[in-house]
C-alpha cells in the first residue's frame, strides 16, 4: 500500500528544494562573479598590451622617420660625392688625354670639357672631347662605369655627326673612363671598339691591348 505524504512530508521537501535552489543560485553567482573577474584581468591585459604595442608602434615610427632622414642624407651625400668624382676623373682624364691618344697615333691638337649641342628637342654632352684634323674622341667620364653606360655611349656616337656637323668629315672614336669600372664592362667597352681608360697610380692610362683596333662612326 503507497505511504501517504504528509503535511511535513511535503514541507520536508519544500525546504530541500529550496535548499538545491539557493545553492545552485550561490554556485551561479560564485561563477559569475570569477568570470567577470577573470574577463576583468584579461580585459586589463588586454589594455595593457594594446598600451604596450601603441607605444612600440610609436617608437618604431619614430626609428623609421630617424632611418629615412639618415637614408635621405647618405643619398644625397653619395649624389654629391658622385658629381665631385665625376668632376675630380674629367680633371684627369681631360689633361692626360693629349698623351693617352697621342700613344695610339692619335695627335691631339684641342681638349674641351662638358661640349654640348642641341636639336629641336634633344641634346648630347660630351664630358671630353678630343679632336685633331682627322679624328674626333669622344670620352664619357663616369665614377662607377657600368654596362649600360657603354650602349648609351654608343648611342651617343652613332648620333654625334648629327649634332656637330662641323666634323662630319672626322674620323668619330669613343672612349670611356672611370675609376670603378663593374666586372667584364671594360671588356665589353673594348668589344664595342672603344678606348677604356683607368685609374692607374696619380693618374689614368689606357687598358687596351697593343693589337686593339679602335671602331670609327
């Protein structure tokens, strides 16, 4: 036979669940309370980090405009010490050059420095040039002589006649100098049927070989 409830039956069990309830709510409560202190200290490491890598941020950029102006000032330099090379070989190249080319059975009667001619649109300089009755040389002077300063050069030759017509019946031979030629550019410069002069001790002298045959435009 099924046991009756009682009054104190069912009061017994009130209070138990009510006992489950509260603790359950405390439990919740104890909970809640360690997330938000816990979402509390990440949040306030969080911001501490952020604070952190604002501040590195800052001083990178800092660092970064410190570097930029340094790159900007050791272009510069280094644009100014190029032209003072440039100036410093053609005042070697220019002088030497009356007995460089007279060597090779080219006499020299005229050196000129920094020549320059103009067409409706265009222009030539040319850094030396050396002429006598029968010959034009035409030097191209450079601090670092690169590859792509002999095409140019040649360039420059095949259109020389055009700008100064007063040599048009001249023989036209080029000629390049510098004080740091690039690995294999003399030879190529030489390939081309060019004189290629170096720095050689005070002065420059010329790199060709006795059986070098000069190119003429």
């Amino acid at each position: 036979m099924p046991s009756v409830l009682t009054v104190d039956d069912v009061w017994k069990m009130f209070q138990e669940t009510n006992r489950l309830f509260q603790e359950s709510q405390q439990n919740w409560e104890l909970r809640s309370q360690e997330s938000q202190q816990k979402w509390e200290l990440r949040s306030k490491e969080a911001d501490k980090k952020m604070q952190e890598l604002t501040a590195s941020q800052k001083e990178t950029d800092r660092q970064m405009q410190i570097t930029d102006k340094k790159i900007k000032e050791v272009s510069t330099l280094v644009g100014n010490l190029g032209s003072r090379w440039g100036d410093f070989i053609e005042g070697i190249v220019a002088p030497a050059s009356t007995t460089l080319f007279a060597e090779w059975g080219i006499p020299v009667h005229k050196v000129t420095r920094n020549v320059k001619a103009y067409l409706p649109g265009k222009e030539m300089e040319i850094d030396v040039l050396v002429v006598n009755t029968t010959a034009i040389v035409l030097v191209e002077v450079k601090s670092r002589l690169q590859y792509e300063h002999i095409q140019e050069h040649v360039d420059k030759l095949k259109e020389f006649k055009e700008f100064f017509p007063e040599y048009a019946n001249r023989q036209v031979i080029g000629a390049v100098a510098g004080i740091v030629i690039d690995e294999h550019v003399d030879r190529h410069a030489m390939k081309q049927g060019m004189f290629v002069i170096v720095q050689s001790g005070d002065g420059v002298k010329l790199a060709n070989g006795l059986g070098f045959v000069p190119k003429s435009w």
